[in-house]
C-alpha cells in the first residue's frame, strides 16, 4: 500500500508538472501576443504624425498609397486615383501639404511657402475650408504632418492658432456683412448696348424681402477700390454722409442708367 501511494504521488508530480509547463507557455505565449500587440498599437499611434519626409513617400510610387494634406491633416486619397494618380489633374497635391495651390491653382509651387495660407482673404479661407471638409467626408484621414500647423509632438503651432483667429475674424466679417446687406440691400443690375448700365431697386431686390423700396446709392466700404450700389430706405436713415447719388438720377428715383 505504501509503495502504490508513492507511484500515485510520484505519477500526480508529473502531471502536475506537465500541467504547469502547459501553462507556462501559455501564459508566456499570451504575455508575449500582448507586449506585440502593444508595440503594434504604439507603432501605429505614432505613424499618425508624418514628417515632411515620410509624407512624400505616399506618392504611388515609393509607396503605392497617395496621401496629400491639407492644412496639415492627411487624408489616403488612392480610391480617387483617377483624380490624384500620376498624369491626373491634382497629382501636384499628393505627398505633400499644398494648401496654398487649392486656391491659387499655381500647381508648380514647389516651394516653402506652398502650405502658406495666412494672407489669403476671407473668402479664399472659407473655400480652403470646405475643400478639407469635402475631403474628410469622401477620404480616410490618416494622420497630421510636422510642420507649419503641427509639431513632432502632435500639437498645433502658433501658426495654427494664427489661422484660427483668422479664420474666426472672418466669421465675425461674414456676420457684419449679412447684417449690413439686409440694412442696404443690394441693386439690382442689368446692362445693354443701348442704355449702359442700369440699376434699380425693388421690394426683393438683392434676393432680399421687405416691407420698403429704397433708392440707389453708391455706399464706399473701407478697403473696397469700387463703390457698390445698395438700396437705401431714405425714410429711416441718418446716415445720408456715407453714400453718394448717381449722376444725372433723381434723388428719389428707384431706377438710375449709369453712361459708362
């Protein structure tokens, strides 16, 4: 009985060791999957920030992927290789951030300035801005690249903020010019051979509905070179100083023929 006792222990031993081996390994095997898919994770996290460099790969060619960005964040556009391919029309922009050229067209800028954008007006930024937006919505983004608007960090530069407030002081302009074109409502105009331009106002001229008519008025905005023709509600208006009356037009009248 005492030697069948020591067999049934010593057989328990070895299973018990071949039971925790099995485990070992499992469990190393597991930890080991872990810390890969960790570093994988980590890898992949840090591949989201581009230098200038690596964004210039993704070309079709070194690598078969295209990528271009835009105010410093990169979108994958190779399902739009027909637009972006080599030999299409927007291949300038692929690996590289060319965001000046959105708007000037100049597509043989190749230099530091090509992602300038800080002297663009109003109008220029808020297209610059809804060709990111229609980028985002057809294209994967897939990360940002160091340089004017991002730091190796990740982190956007005072340049980024500078564009920030630009584009928010154009916004606040939007806003005040809305504002204004209610109160002085745009002519509306037409022009032929014969009588030259003519300008008039209506009830809904300038695509704007009201309760009154108006007059024609030449109104000067600062920074303008021209003077735009506005419709004044001269019965509630004090500020007859900022407009000028056409020549050879009746102060009251809705309708005046400018001789060019």
């Amino acid at each position: 009985m005492g030697r069948l006792h020591k067999i049934i222990i010593s057989f328990t031993i070895i299973l018990l060791g071949i039971f925790y081996k099995d485990v070992e390994k499992k469990f190393e095997t597991y930890f080991s999957n872990y810390l890969q898919s960790t570093k994988d994770l980590t890898n992949e996290k840090s591949k989201d920030i581009y230098t200038l460099e690596e964004l210039a790969q993704y070309n079709g060619a070194i690598k078969s992927q295209l990528y271009l960005a835009i105010i410093g964040t990169i979108f994958d556009v190779s399902k739009g290789s027909k637009h972006y391919g080599e030999g299409s029309p927007y291949n300038y922009f692929v690996g590289k951030d060319a965001s000046r050229a959105f708007i000037t067209g100049n597509f043989k800028d190749n230099s530091v300035n090509k992602d300038h954008i800080l002297d663009l007006t109003c109008d220029e930024l808020i297209t610059l801005l809804n060709w990111k937006t229609t980028l985002k919505e057809k294209y994967r983004h897939v990360g940002i690249v160091i340089g004017r608007y991002f730091d190796q960090n990740g982190k956007e530069t005072d340049y980024m903020n500078q564009f920030y407030e630009r584009v928010d002081h154009c916004k606040y302009q939007k806003q005040l010019a809305k504002e204004e074109e209610r109160k002085y409502p745009p002519c509306n105009i037409s022009w032929s051979e014969e009588e030259g331009t003519t300008v008039w106002c209506t009830r809904s001229s300038g695509g704007i509905n009201r309760s009154w008519t108006g007059v024609p008025r030449q109104l000067y905005t600062p920074g303008e070179d021209k003077p735009r023709c506005v419709c004044v509600n001269m019965t509630n208006n004090n500020q007859v100083a900022l407009f000028k009356e056409y020549d050879n037009c009746s102060s009251t009248s809705t309708l005046c023929h400018i001789r060019n």
